[in-house]
C-alpha cells in the first residue's frame, strides 16, 4: 500500500495576519515606512502562506495586488 502523502497547506500564524492587517491599515493611511516594516515582521512560513491563500483566491500575489490597488487609487478624482 502506498503511503498517504497529503501536505497541508502552509498557514498563517496569528501575529503575521496582525501585520499584514497593519501593514494594509498603513498603507490606507498614509504611512508607507510603517506598512513597509510590518511586511517585514511577517515570518517567512506565514508569506508563503499568504502568497498561496493570495493566488487561490484572486489568482495574484501580494505585490500584485498592492500595486493595482495604488494604480486605482491614483486615477481617481481628489475630492475638495
């Protein structure tokens, strides 16, 4: 009988899913340094993990999304 080889898939530990909540809530206000050092804090496992989790569900990667994200934003109109 051959073994049963199933790999889980890689998780997201709790304190990356709080930085990269924090990075996001940065990046929303403003504060580019501050998003830039919680992608940092994120350990290695965890953004393998949110790269998968990432593709799977829209079909791209983090950076991916960030930069269509900041072409949006920049395209619309300055409210007064």
């Amino acid at each position: 009988m051959a073994p049963h080889s199933t790999s889980a898939p890689p998780r997201i530990s709790l304190m990356a899913s709080g930085e990269l909540r924090d990075a996001l809530t940065a990046i929303e206000e403003g504060k580019g340094s501050t998003a830039v050092a919680a992608l940092m804090a994120i350990d290695a496992d965890s953004w393998q993990a949110i790269e998968h989790r990432l593709t799977a569900i829209i079909g791209s990667d983090l950076r991916s999304l960030l930069l269509a994200t900041a072409e949006r934003v920049a395209d619309q109109p300055k409210l007064a």
